[in-house]
C-alpha cells in the first residue's frame, strides 16, 4: 500500500513540476521516445530521395546562422496580421482543395474520386520522407528554444525540414501538371501555407526552403515510377472528362 501511495506522490508531483515549467506547457516537447510508424509508400522507393544527400543540415544551435534564423521568425511574427494568422492556423491539415482558388471553383471534394486517391498518396509519400528527415536532423522548433513564441495547439514533431512547405509544394508540383495553364497561382498557394508557417512560428525560413528543395526532388523520383505516371495519366483523363462533361 505504502508503494502505490509512493508511486502515486511522485506521479502528482511530476504533473505540478510540468505544470509551472513552460517548456512543459508547450505540446511539443521534442522528446520522441517511440520511433514513428512508417506509412506504406506508393511511388518512392525506400530512401529516394535520400534528404540526407540532398539538404544541408541546419544552422548549428549557437551559431550567429541561428540567431539570425531566429530573429527573422520573432520579426515576422511579431508583424503578421490577423488575416494571415487565421490562414495558418486553418491549413493546420490541408490537401488539394486548397488549391481550388487557383484551378477553379468545379474543383471540389467528392467530384473526382481518382484524383483524391492518387493525390493522397501522393501527399502519403511526402509526409513519409519529411517525417524521417525530421526525426534524423531533430531541429527543435523556434517556440521550443524561444517559448514565448508558443501559440496554440503546438505539434509534437522536429521543424526541419517544414512538412507543411514539402507536401504542399509536391502538391502544386504534381497539380501543375495536371493544370498547366493554372501552374503558377497553384504553385504560389503553395509557397503560401509555407511561409505561414513562419508566420505562426512553426518553422524557421530555413526548414521551409529546405522543405522546397526535397519536394522537388520528392516529385523527380515519382515521375520515375510507373505506376506514379499510370495515375497521373488516369487523373488527367477523370478532369478532362469532367470539364467535358461541363463540371467546370
């Protein structure tokens, strides 16, 4: 009895320590004890692309790169308007509709049932390779070293490279071929949800720039499977029909 009551002080003990030290008030402690789970991939080969090749790390914690990473972060935030902050905290989860301002109102879900499976997977896939570059480089996020950036629900994973500037640039990069004529707005609601990233102090301009170059690179080693380019081709041919058909 004494033992459980002994266990039971020091687990309410634990719970008061957390409670008045702000690192512990954030949802992101950067203490990731578990290795993820690994989601199945679609159109990459296990290591392609290899980020670890392709992205230079960080900015060391105590250099003058950092610092000025950081300050970059409380300028922008500090400046960002409301508009752009409800933004951010709204694509919080995000997916091809985002894009519909840019490709037209017809583009709505439940119209196009092979174009939401296929960019499904494909945004599967991206998250896979930026999640295993988060948990290698395990840069803590800028409100976990400067806390009072801290906002909101706060995410549990590493900052860099941005998960949000990754998949959705592989997004508009795959949506831009399916939508030539729409590339370049698509592309910059893209480089939107990144940089409100930065906004809210979720990520350092570094992580989003970063998160630019491997979806690039996510996206030249999809075009290389046959499978990646037998659905884009079915995607093509779904909105063809449906602009034909007067969806649009």
């Amino acid at each position: 009895m004494k033992s459980k009551l002994r266990i039971l002080s020091l687990f309410f003990s634990a719970i008061v320590l957390c409670a008045r030290t702000p690192v512990c008030v954030a949802d992101d402690t950067m203490m990731q004890t578990n290795a993820p789970v690994k989601a199945e991939l679609h159109f990459l080969k296990e290591g392609k692309p290899d980020f670890a090749e392709l992205l230079a790390p960080p900015p060391l914690p105590d250099s003058a790169e950092q610092a000025a990473d950081m300050k970059t972060v409380q300028e922008v935030y500090h400046a960002t308007g409301s508009n752009d902050i409800a933004a951010a905290y709204g694509e919080k989860k995000f997916n091809i509709f985002n894009f519909t301002p840019a490709i037209g109102d017809f583009f709505q879900p439940g119209k196009f049932p092979k174009t939401e499976k296929f960019f499904d997977h494909v945004q599967t896939d991206a998250e896979t390779v930026t999640d295993t570059a988060k948990d290698f480089y395990k840069r803590p996020r800028p409100y976990t070293t400067d806390p009072t950036l801290a906002n909101g629900k706060l995410e549990k994973s590493f900052s860099y490279p941005s998960g949000h500037s990754t998949e959705s640039m592989v997004l508009a990069l795959v949506l831009a071929e399916v939508f030539p004529d729409k590339h370049d707005g698509i592309i910059a609601i893209a480089r939107n949800i990144g940089w409100h990233r930065v906004q809210i102090a979720r990520h350092y301009p570094t992580d989003i720039y970063a998160g630019r170059v491997l979806a690039q690179a996510i996206v030249h080693q999809m075009e290389k499977d046959e499978k990646f380019q037998k659905d884009l081709a079915e995607v093509k041919a779904e909105i063809v029909s449906a602009q034909a058909s007067g969806k649009n």
